[in-house]
C-alpha cells in the first residue's frame, strides 16, 4: 500500500503524508534530515513546486517505510522467556487485615 502512494499533489498531501509517517519517525533513521525538504515546501514564503530533491525525499521516506524494522516477529523455535520488571519504587500502603 505504501510502495503505491501516488506524488503528491498539494500542501494537503504533504501534510497528510508527514501527519502518518511522524509516528513512524523513531524507526526511520534520520527521519528529519529526510524529511526536511518536504518539511520546508509547508513554509507560508516556500511555493510548491514538487521537483526532483523533493520527489527524492519523498521517495526515500517511502522506501524507509517500507523497509524499516518496526515489529519483528518472534522466533517461535526459542524458548521463550519469562522477564519481570523490577520494582522502581517501595508501596506505602497500609496493609489490609482479613
């Protein structure tokens, strides 16, 4: 579905891309500096005019996500393990007489 985004067409398209992608921004590395052409054609003094180092950028956020590492799926032939998480911090709660 990604792969198959068509160009944008308008601001609208942009912001709607990068509103979708920002959650995704923790998986992508150097999601800023990728996304900084696109970022910039929202600035009120900045025309549109979607040339070729915004269609590469575009392209390029595209591919990340594509590609990117987000969920990875267990491996089933490990054991799995059992982790608890230690305590950061003592109850003060009054304890309760049955």
């Amino acid at each position: 579905m990604i792969a198959k985004l068509p160009e944008p067409k308008c601001l609208k398209d942009i912001k709607s891309f990068l509103g979708h992608i920002g959650f995704y921004r923790i998986f992508i590395k150097e999601f800023s500096k990728i996304s900084r052409p696109l970022t910039n054609l929202l600035r009120n003094d900045v025309p549109f005019h979607f040339d070729n180092g915004y269609l590469k950028a575009w392209e390029e956020l595209t591919q990340e996500l594509i590609y990117a590492t987000i969920i990875l799926a267990p491996n089933w032939l490990d054991p799995l393990k059992s982790c608890v998480m230690p305590r950061l911090y003592h109850c003060r709660c009054p304890r309760t007489v049955h």
